[in-house]
C-alpha cells in the first residue's frame, strides 16, 4: 500500500513539474477526415455478396410473413427482405 502511495505521489510530481498547465479535452487525434475514417471503417457487403447460410437466415424471417414469403416467390429474398424489414443487417 505505501508502495502504492508513493507511486501515485511520484507520478502527480512528474506531471505538475512537466510544464503541462492546459488540459486537453478532445486531443487532435480524436478527430480525423472523413476519407480517412471511411479506409477504416468497415463497408457494407452488397447483397450479391451473402453467403448461404446468411441468405437462409433472411428466407427464415421472411417466411413469418406470408405477404413477404408471397414476394420472395416473386421478386427474390433481397427485395423482399428489404421491402418488410429494411436493409439488410450484415
């Protein structure tokens, strides 16, 4: 515990004599451009691009709703799906 102590009272020493007077509430890093952040964030799959298994988990939900099952027949899980539920989660 004095251990303890002693370490947290070095480390306010070091910090109040390091010169350091403003606080930084939103460092520079925080923030970057939105080309930047579009590189890094993860883009939505187009619907082409769905596996199997992930297709079937569309067809389950659609097959709750005979007005959904009825344009799936018709127009494909892709439209349907997102015609009664919204767009795709994944």
């Amino acid at each position: 515990m004095k251990t303890f102590i002693v370490l947290v009272l070095c480390s306010l020493a070091v910090y109040v004599t390091s010169g350091n007077k403003t606080l930084n509430v939103c460092p520079a890093g925080l923030f970057v451009e939105k080309d930047e952040a579009s590189a890094v964030v993860r883009q939505k799959r187009a619907a082409g691009q769905l596996s199997l298994a992930q297709l079937e988990s569309l067809k389950e939900v659609c097959e709750a709703n005979m007005a959904c099952e009825h344009m799936m027949d018709t127009n494909g899980i892709i439209a349907a799906y997102t015609a009664y539920y919204g767009p795709i989660p994944y």
